[in-house]
C-alpha cells in the first residue's frame, strides 16, 4: 500500500480534515485527505494500484436503507448516503448501490424486495454492524451479499469447482471440505516444492477458489449440482437417428414416362424489313422532365441525400428547392431527442440573480480570450442569463436538471481552473468544461437551482419530487 512521503504535511491535512468531517472514517473523509495532501504538493511511495474500486464507488451512489427519508405522509421518498457522523445501536449501515455502472456492481436496493430489506435489517442488528450479511437468504444468492466488491458469477463458480474437483478438493460436507484443504496446503506449500513458479501459482488460484466456496457455500453447491447435472445429461448416448435407404435407379424408360413435356420458352420475332419497304422510323423517346415546386427550381436531389444543409436564412424565408417556403426541417430531426431551452414567455418567470447574470456575461469575455466550449444551447442560456431579469420556469427546470448530469463531467474541470488562480494560459482554452460550466451560471447558477427555495417552487409548479444535488468533488 503506497505510504505518504512528507509526514508532517498528511499529518496537518489529516488534522484539518477531522474538524471539517464529524465521522472519525468513511470514504468521503479518505477521498478529501488524499486529495488536499497530492494538491498541496505531497507524494506516496510505493506502486500506484492498477484499478480503483473509489470512481466506480462514487458513481453507484451508495445509499443507506436503515437511514430513509420520508414525506410529511410518513411513505419513504428515499435514503440517506452511506457515512455517518455517530453510531445508532438500533440502526447498522445497511448500505447497498442505486445506480448499476457495470457487471460488477452489485444488485441495487430497487431490485431487491421490501421483504428482503426488512430481514437484512434484523440479521444486521444480530452480527452488530460487523460482517456481511445476505439479502433474503439463499434466494436471492451471493449477489445480494452486503459490502465488498462485486460477487462472483456462475461461470466463474463453474471453473473453481473444475480447478477444485481437479486437485481431489471436492466434498458437500462444508467441515470435510475445509480438512481437504488443509492436507493440501501440507503437500503443496511452496516452501516444501522449492518455491517453483507453477506451484506458487497454482497456490494461488486454489486459495482464491477456496475462499469463494467456503464463503458462499450454499450458493456454491447449487452451481455444482447444476454443473453435474449438465454433464450427466452429455454423457448419456444420445439415440442414433434410423440410416434411411437409398432410393433405388428407375429404367430408362420408366424415368421417361415420369418427365412432364415442357413447351419450348417463346421469343419474341422483330418482323424482317422488305427490301423495297421504306424503312420506319425509330418510335420518340419522350424525356423525363425534372420535377420542381412552385416558384423554385429543379430539384438537385444529391443536395439532400445526407439531410439538410446548414443555413443562415430565417425560418420565414427559407426557400428549400422542390418543396417552397412551407417545408422548413427541424433542428430536433437533425440532432435528435428534446432540446433544453425554453426561452418565450411563461405562466410564471423567475427572477435571475445579480451574481448568476455576472456569470453568464463572463462566458463571454472567456471566449473572447480564446477559451473552447459550450454548445449552441450552452450560449443561448448565456445570453438569456445575462440580459433577461426573468426567466420562465420551465428553463429553470432545465438549468436544474442540466447541473445534475454536468456535476461529473463539466464542475471537476472548472473546480480545477478555479483552484488554480483562474488562469488565462493557452493550455487552459481546450479545457470545455470551463465554459460549458460558466455559461449555464458557474457556480452562482448552481446554488441557485439548488437552492431549497428554488427546489420547493419546481416541486409545486411541476408536482415532481426533486432533491438537491450533491457535489462529487
């Protein structure tokens, strides 16, 4: 495990980071620590580990089901993030994933049943908050195992009984089982086979089999009976379908009788021109003439055949070849799915503030600078930002829901610019999510939309149910 080279330094962020989190652990607190320590200068030594279980972490939003949020109704909306200042006796972290990133991620807490919930909140409170327990017992499988990271599959269950079975470590009595194990390790340590590569290896991989059966046991020897049963079912000979006989030749003439008489295909004949005959002319081809609209002219159908071209022309004016003024394309066609700006008149139009305008207006002193980013939508908000007083709701609907995607991919790269003095070097102008974050209102815009006020008034015009967003950095 890579250890900090400049003690006193940790020692001072660890310092600062116990008064700034109330919880004595947890991975938000670690995630800050190391965090501060490599901003301010600090190095680890030793080997970096290859893949970290931490961004997976943070993008399945894990969430504690013994710490619900409920409606004034008393009906539960939905549940507190795993970490926790103080201890609750009667309340273990029970925490499980919301989100499914990959394979790996466990089974979310919407995917396991009510029924399965309640049960593992009992079975916590018997281990005492320490160790793992299962979701609904063995029906729900090693899937639903609490804490750790993902669980094994069946495929991978399938070769550790074959790599087990194989070494003469197989038996369905668990306490056998582990006396089989122990015999082995006696003939197979490395110390007593020269420390050789293959036998340190094969270690390895028995130990790492050995673990997931004994863990898992009962999921285990399901997967096994399953594994033998298939087998047996290839083994058994499979009935040998009957050879037909061979059709036997028929006589010549016999063949013949059963040969239908087919007509030979017609041609048509062009009629022989007489020699004294005057010779006829060819019949007029009549041409094709090109279609064209009203008012327009023909239609050049290579123009269109990868869509509409870009134009600057006004909607009112647009003159599209072979179709007139009244065909005009839609942006949505071309681009796809529904575009995040309102921008006309509403039933209720909100106030912008002071600080977001300033904001929105610096977008564009940055792009003038020679800063990249932002979308066509990106700058339409800007503009409306800093030259309206009011916007109707429904845009601010959509800032809302535009800072709750863009918190992962635009706000690391702006916080980042912002720690560093807000500098205005060329290797900063190819970094998008500066501008794609201030044109929406920087920060300013973030507190705004997720201000409780602002929250409330969203929920009671939308009859929705929004929460407010949280920050991953």
């Amino acid at each position: 495990m890579p250890k900090p080279i400049d003690s006193k330094l940790y020692s001072k962020v660890k310092a600062e980071a116990d008064k700034m989190f109330a919880s004595n652990s947890g991975i938000y607190k670690s995630s800050w620590i190391v965090r501060e320590y490599k901003k301010r200068g600090g190095k680890y030594d030793g080997s970096k580990p290859k893949s970290s279980g931490l961004k997976r972490w943070y993008k399945e939003n894990w969430l504690d089901l013994n710490r619900p949020i409920k409606s004034k109704s008393g009906k539960i909306v939905g549940y507190e993030k795993c970490g926790r200042a103080d201890t609750n006796k009667d309340s273990y972290p029970l925490c499980r994933p919301s989100v499914k990133v990959s394979k790996k991620t466990p089974k979310t807490y919407k995917e396991i049943s009510k029924k399965s919930i309640e049960k593992a909140k009992l079975d916590k409170r018997k281990v005492k908050g320490k160790g793992n327990i299962k979701f609904g017992g063995s029906a729900c499988g090693s899937s639903c195992m609490v804490g750790g990271e993902a669980n094994i599959t069946k495929d991978e269950a399938i070769k550790c009984f074959y790599t087990l079975y194989k070494n003469g470590l197989y038996s369905e009595d668990l306490n056998e089982f582990k006396k089989l194990y122990k015999k082995w390790m006696l003939k197979n340590h490395p110390d007593k086979n020269d420390n050789n590569p293959n036998v340190i290896e094969l270690v390895k991989v028995v130990n790492n089999c050995v673990s997931i059966a004994t863990s898992y046991f009962e999921d285990f020897q399901t997967w096994v009976n399953a594994y033998k049963a298939h087998k047996a079912q290839q083994a058994q000979p499979q009935p040998q379908p009957r050879p037909q006989p061979r059709p036997q030749p028929q006589p010549q003439e016999q063949q013949r009788e059963h040969q239908r008489w087919q007509p030979p295909a017609w041609k048509p004949t062009k009629p022989q021109q007489q020699p004294n005959e005057p010779q006829r002319p060819e019949p007029r081809q009549r041409q094709e003439q090109p279609s064209t609209g009203i008012g327009s002219r023909p239609i050049n159908r290579s123009t269109f055949a990868h869509g509409f071209p870009k134009t600057n022309i006004p909607a009112a004016k647009m003159n599209v070849p072979g179709f007139g003024t009244s065909f005009i394309p839609s942006t949505r066609s071309q681009f796809g799915g529904k575009p995040q700006f309102y921008g006309r008149k509403s039933s209720m139009m909100v106030p912008v503030p002071k600080s977001v305008a300033r904001w929105a207006e610096y977008a564009f002193k940055l792009k003038e600078l020679g800063f990249k980013g932002a979308r066509e939508t990106g700058w339409k908000r800007a503009k409306q930002l800093s030259t309206k007083d009011t916007i109707p709701i429904e845009d601010l609907r959509y800032m809302r829901n535009w800072y709750a995607r863009h918190r992962y991919t635009s706000y690391p790269g702006f916080k980042e610019w912002i720690d560093a003095g807000r500098p205005k070097d060329k290797k900063w102008h190819n970094v998008n999510s500066i501008i794609s974050w201030v044109t929406w209102g920087g920060d300013a815009g973030f507190r705004w939309v997720n201000s409780t006020k602002t929250i409330n008034l969203l929920n009671k015009h939308f009859s929705k149910s929004y929460e407010k967003i949280k920050r991953i950095v």
